[in-house]
C-alpha cells in the first residue's frame, strides 16, 4: 500500500517504524530542507481548458479564476486553487525554526512532507519538560504543519508529547493571552513574526498546561466515571452522575462482554463505537503503556492518555502515516480534543 508519507527527517529514536532520515543534531536548516524532502518549491499556473470551435478545431481557452499549484522539482499537481489562495512554501516552515534553534534553544525533532507534498510540517522541542507523579515526563514542543489542498490552515500548536508512550497532545488552553494553537487560513498571508506572537512562546502555555494534567492526575475515577467518560468522548454523550452507574452496565452488557466473546465474528453487532470503547478501557485497566504509573493509574490523566495512545498508535488507518495525519491533524486530532475537554469537566 502507497504511504501518504513522502519523506521525512529525525533526531533521536527512529518514528513511525523507521520511516524517515536520521539526521545528528543540531543540523542547520539547511540540511533539514534537504533530508526531510523539503528543499523544492510551491510553484502556480493558471487554469485552462481545451474545446472546440464551430469548425471542430481544438482551442485552448483561460479559467482566470483559478490557479494549478505544481512542485518545482517533479512538476506533479499539488491542487487547484482559487487566485486569492496564499501558499506557504516549505522553506518558510523550517526557517519559522531559524532563530528558535539559533538563539532560543529549541531543537528541531522531525520534519516531513505528506501526500507527495500537499502537507508538509515540522516539529520542534521546546526544551520545557515536567514529571508528574511516578516519574511520568512530559516534553513541550511546537508543531507547524500546512497545507495546499484545502485540508488544513497553516497552524502553529504547541503540543505535549509523553515519553513513556510517544504519545502526542494538542495544548490548545482557554482565558489566556497566549492560545496556545494559531490558525491561518490560506487567504491571508503568512507572517511568521506575528504567529509567534500569537502563539506566545514563553513558559507560561507549558506550565498552565502542566497545571492541569498534575489535577487530572490526582482525580481519582471509578470504573462507573471511565465507561461515561469513553462514552462521552467516542459518542459525544455529556452523562450526568446519576446516570454513569447506568452507563457502566451498558458498557458492560453491550460492549465489553460482547467484544470479548464475539472477537473473532464478523457480524457481530455492538454499541457505536464499541470495539474502541472496549480497546481503550482495556488500556486504562493497565493495558496501556504507563498506565501503570501512579500519575495513571485509576485518575483522569490515564483515561486521557487511554485516549492519545488509541489515536496515536492503536486506531485503525490504513498505513502508519495516515493515523499519523489524523492523529496531529484530522479525526484523532479531534478524537483527542475531545478527551481533553472532558477530562478537564472532571476537574472543573
């Protein structure tokens, strides 16, 4: 099966089962380009048709309003676009990188390009990192990653990846300055400065998100809040407490029990979204990598990272790299948004 994953470039410990280029750190940007498949450009030609004329002769006609977007190197089509459209060239993502890792202390991790170049992104530790209880690290980083097929805004995130588990997570925080997330849509122009800006790249995301993964970690949950809490988040279902001793029967009854005995049928029926329901609160239930870790173990911090280590490494996609582009950018992004959300109504 074809990888939507192009090329890629790492430091460290191989990704995605040795996909990519290993590179030694503290390699310039430069280089990055060039190992990572990012070193062509985004290039445009406007649209045209072919038809006929009353003597039947062939003719080349203009469609002024749109435009083909082309590699420079290969010359394959990336996408049509309108003529506002504001591509972002993949050299303008790694040197967003320049003076962070020149002058800041970040650190370049990986690099790529999805979909033969219709999605390319980098990723950069930030040098933050916390423990929770156990032992539990987390590093910070900043993900850049864009687009030029209409399927994803240049987007500036800082993300949480646990080292245990490689897992990653989206800090996106809430009645702060700093957003933690930057989204610029393709009909404005990409200004690097300003992201940063926007994005506020400074202590102060790492620790409030730190903050509220150390409360999910001390919330201690019953079996009864985990199946409401996977339920919620897999079925979009807000239960109440009278209604979660409800809800683990049902879990029980409809999915858990079901899944088990059934496993090898195919036409089994279960519970919407059964068969992850059940895989996740197998990982919770000490199945998970860390879950055994005091910071994990029976809290609301395991039940969300129940939910990363499903999107990120268990989640059923067609290859390696798609659960990688879902897991940062399509459904178990929003899969993985949500857990956040309704661990946090735990603590709330």
């Amino acid at each position: 099966m074809a990888h939507q994953l192009e090329q890629m470039a790492y430091v460290g410990e191989t990704p995605w089962h040795g996909l990519g280029n290993q590179l030694t750190p503290d390699q310039p940007i430069e280089v990055w380009a060039k190992q990572a498949g990012m070193d062509w450009r985004i290039e445009s030609s406007n649209v045209s048709y072919m038809a006929q004329n009353e003597k039947g002769q062939s003719i080349i006609m203009p469609f002024e309003e749109q435009r083909v977007l082309y590699r420079s190197d290969t010359h394959a089509p990336l996408s049509v676009v309108s003529q506002r459209f504001q591509e972002v060239q993949p050299s303008s993502i790694l040197e967003f990188y320049r003076d962070l890792t020149e002058q800041s202390g970040f650190e370049l991790e990986t690099a790529g390009v999805l979909k033969g170049g219709k999605k390319f992104w980098a990723l950069a530790k930030t040098g933050q990192t916390a423990a929770l209880k156990g032992k539990d690290v987390s590093n910070g980083y900043i993900l850049l990653a864009t687009a030029c097929d209409g399927t994803l805004a240049t987007t500036a995130q800082f993300t949480s990846i646990r080292v245990v588990c490689n897992n990653t997570l989206a800090i996106a925080l809430k009645g702060q300055n700093s957003a933690g997330i930057v989204k610029v849509p393709h009909s404005t122009r990409f200004d690097a400065e300003k992201v940063k800006q926007q994005l506020g790249v400074s202590v102060r995301t790492w620790d409030e998100h730190m903050y509220e993964m150390k409360q999910l970690s001390q919330r201690k949950v019953t079996q009864q809040e985990a199946a409401a809490y996977f339920d919620a988040v897999f079925n979009n279902t807000n239960l109440s407490i009278a209604e979660q001793d409800e809800s683990i029967i049902q879990f029980y009854r409809n999915v858990a029990i079901p899944n088990q005995i059934n496993s090898s049928r195919s036409d089994s029926k279960t519970e919407p979204n059964g068969r992850a329901m059940s895989k996740v609160m197998t990982m919770f239930n000490g199945q998970g990598r860390g879950a055994e870790l005091s910071s994990a173990k029976d809290t609301a911090y395991g039940l969300l990272c129940a939910i990363t280590e499903f999107c990120d490494h268990e989640r059923r996609a067609m290859s390696i790299d798609h659960r990688l582009d879902s897991a940062w950018f399509g459904m178990g992004a929003a899969i993985k948004q949500r857990g956040v959300e309704q661990a946090l109504r735990m603590v709330a």
